[in-house]
C-alpha cells in the first residue's frame, strides 16, 4: 500500500485527552478517533490490527475445538431477569425498550442469550459437549470511561461459552481454553501472567484472569518465581490478611510495593507455600475464564437427558478476551519515547519504505522497483511516497511502529545498497537490491509469515 493512497492521519501534538501511553499513541498514530466518551472509531490501520488479533483468536480457538457463530447485540430483558442480572448488573447495563414499550439491553455479555440458544437446540448427552464463541461488540456503561480502549463503553470482544455432561468433561474445555489463551498471548509476543481470580458478576466455582504486564495497568498481582503461585491481589494472601491496603502505605516500608509498583517489586513477605520472595507488578487484565457451573442452566431451565435417562442441568463455561483492548495493552507495554513498537505478529504492515527524497527521479524509480519486488513476494508494505520532508516521514515511521524499514537515498544512487533498520531497537544493516528476496526469506524464518 502507498502511504499517499492510505488514510493515516497522524498527529504531532500529544492529545490532551490522553492520560496514558497507549491512548496517546493510539490517538496520534492515526489507529482511532473518539466520537464519544467511552465510545471510538477504527481507522484503517486501527482496524488492520484489530483483524491481526482476530486472525490469531479466531486460529488458536478453532484448533481448540470451539466452533464460531454470531448472536445478537440486542437482547430481551426477560433472559436477564430469569437469571437474576437484570438488577444485579446496575447502570452499567445499557437498557432500552422498543416501539412496543418491551425491554432489552445492550449486550454487555452474552450467558443468558447463549443458554437460551442451548435449552432450545440441546436435548440429549449425544449432543455433549460443545463450546461455541463468537467475535462480538459489547456495551458497558463505565461511570468514568477513561485510558481510551482500557475502559470504553463500547468494545470487541471474543466470548466463548461451553456446554458439557458433567465437571470433568467441562475442566477439560477449560483447560483447552486455558492453553489457548497462552498460545494467543506468546504468538502476539506479549509478557503475561496467568492468575486466580474472583468470578464477579459473571459468577461461577473458579476463574483465571490472564494479565499483560504493563506500568499503568489497574490490576495488582502478586507471584512467586520458584513455586509458581500467583494470584490477583484481591484473591491472594495479602488481601485476606488485610496487608497492603491503601491506607497501609507509608506505615509498613516493606509494603510499599504492594501499591505503587510500576516495576516488578519485592513485598519482603514470603510466600507461604515455599518460603520464597513474593512480587508484586501491575498489568492489564486481557483475557479471563470461568467455571460456571450450573449457574445459568439452572436459572434459565437449561436441560439435557442424560445416559441414565434422568434430566440434568447443563455444566457451563465461559471464556473472555478482548480484542480492542488486547491492541492497547500491546501499546502499553511495547513502546518507547517515539512511538509503536508493533510485534511482527499484528503490525499492519511488516515493512515501511521510506524514500529519503522525492525529487530525484532515480531514488523515486529505486522506491517504486523495490515496493514492486515486495508485492511480488506477498509481503505486506506502506511505501512512504509522499511529496514531504525525509524528516517527517522517519517521525512518522517511528510513530507508527512498522517493525522494518528499507531506507532509500544516496547509498542507493552510489552503490544501490538499501539501509535496514529494525524498529525494535534501530539496529541497523546493509543490504543490496537484488538480496531483497533473500532479506525476506530469512526474515520469515526468523518471525511470523509476512
């Protein structure tokens, strides 16, 4: 793509509605644009991205065994009410009623309507177990939308329901699910840690919430190197002793990491099960899954007749993760005083060539020869033809992360060698015209397809 067919309208300000680093960079590279608190458009290098994540979701959920379907953003009030959720879900459920003066919500998520889908079309244990999901927009009223895609009220995200005989074929979908939202995670290249978490308003025996490290992120955890335990802070030993509270900090040094860590830190408690130091670090909550139970299959009627002919309540699941807010925890935690740093893995494009000038004819015929060879190779490019100084066009490189650049300029006239630079750490190597192929093939092997 050519950078002067494309529509990335960057920014050189810092916006001033921007409180962290990936709503400014999100703003300011061009990926959205707010048409609302709480509620922002996809531009086209925003939405690129957002389908990469998809791309690599809706894989790691197929291998799993789940099966894709869509359901309806609207839903019927009488679900919720069946389930007790109605009133329990407060203002943040976006409620609306028809021309017939009959209640619905926005969909914030989607248990009742997918149990309802299951006491329809599930009858007998021959048709056990199933786990379907769905790629959708949610609606959430957040009292105070704020950190751009962190908390908006209007967001994507995948949501996976299973339905199973008993406890034993549902922890094995949930461990399914368990590994799959790893596998997510490590192929975008995000650092994570899986932790135990409390099941909230969703409900249910058990869950995990799958947390991306970030310095601004608003969930606490706490882990431990040599046994492996870690836990959300609210579910954790701290919590139920009561140490590291707010109104603790300054009173007990060794706890102060316990609420202002933007680095991993060291409680100086030890943890119980091996004695070793415990740490604490902030991330961002991306992903979390659940044991539900018969929670909502009983509520809502939802029954199979089983192998011994007796009616039985369906054991669910259910398996969150977000998508839009996945590319901003990716901000978050890749980035630096320029700009993006995309993984290979979602970058909307993998190489960025930048000519360093458009006035000469045969730097321009060099730029347009190169692109074409990159084409040629199905290799994903924005190719810098703009009629602007070389000046802006780096700034704008850096800005929007692109993990490689191709430098054309005087080297090329000289010696028609291509100046490449890595965005990850501006490392930087010579290569000619004709190596380009071999350049691509390497750089293949060593990432994810181009």
């Amino acid at each position: 793509m050519k950078f002067s067919q494309f529509f990335i309208p960057t920014l050189k300000e810092e916006p001033s509605e921007a409180e962290i680093p990936s709503h400014s960079l999100a703003l300011r590279a061009g990926l959205i644009r707010k048409a609302a608190s709480g509620i922002y458009s996809f531009l086209p290098l925003g939405f690129k991205i957002l389908k990469k994540i998809e791309g690599i979701v809706r894989e790691e959920m197929n291998k799993a065994g789940a099966v894709e379907l869509f359901l309806p953003v609207m839903q019927p009030a009488d679900l919720w009410k069946k389930s007790g959720r109605w009133e329990e879900y407060g203002p943040e459920m976006f409620r609306l009623k028809d021309r017939n003066k009959r209640e619905f919500c926005l969909g914030p998520t989607h248990e009742e309507l997918i149990t309802y889908m299951a006491y329809l079309d599930i009858k007998s244990y021959k048709d056990l177990p199933v786990n379907l999901y769905q790629i959708q927009v949610k609606f959430r009223d957040e009292i105070r939308p704020r950190y751009g895609l962190l908390r908006a009220r209007e967001f994507i995200m995948k949501d996976a329901y299973s339905f199973c005989r008993n406890d034993d074929d549902s922890k094995l979908i949930y461990e399914k699910m368990y590994s799959a939202y790893c596998n997510i995670l490590e192929r975008i290249g995000l650092k994570y840690k899986v932790v135990e978490a409390e099941t909230g308003l969703i409900g249910g025996k058990f869950s995990h919430e799958f947390i991306v490290f970030a310095e601004n992120g608003e969930e606490k955890l706490i882990f431990c190197d040599s046994c492996g335990y870690s836990a959300n802070y609210d579910m954790s030993e701290f919590s139920k002793e009561g140490i590291g509270k707010k109104e603790k900090v300054g009173k007990s040094p060794d706890l102060k990491a316990a609420e202002k860590v933007t680095e991993p830190g060291i409680a100086g408690v030890k943890c119980k099960s091996c004695g070793a130091e415990l740490k604490f670090r902030k991330g961002i909550e991306i992903g979390h899954i659940f044991m539900l139970g018969k929670k909502y299959s009983d509520r809502l009627d939802a029954k199979f007749l089983d192998i011994d002919g007796k009616l039985k309540s369906l054991v669910m699941g259910c398996y969150g993760i977000g998508i839009s807010r996945m590319l901003a925890a990716a901000i978050e935690q890749l980035h630096d005083d320029k700009g993006i740093i995309w993984p290979v893995s979602i970058a909307p494009f993998k190489i960025n060539i930048i000519n360093t000038t458009s006035k000469n004819e045969k730097i321009s015929q060099a730029g347009d020869n190169i692109y074409k060879i990159l084409k040629e190779l199905n290799v994903e490019v924005l190719y810098d033809d703009r009629d602007v100084n070389a000046g802006i066009k780096f700034k704008d490189s850096d800005l929007i992360g692109i993990p490689v650049r191709f430098i054309i300029g005087k080297k090329f006239l000289e010696r028609k060698i291509i100046d490449v630079e890595y965005r990850k750490d501006f490392k930087k190597e010579e290569i000619t015209a004709g190596a380009v192929p071999k350049f691509i093939e390497k750089f293949k092997i060593a990432n994810n397809p181009l």
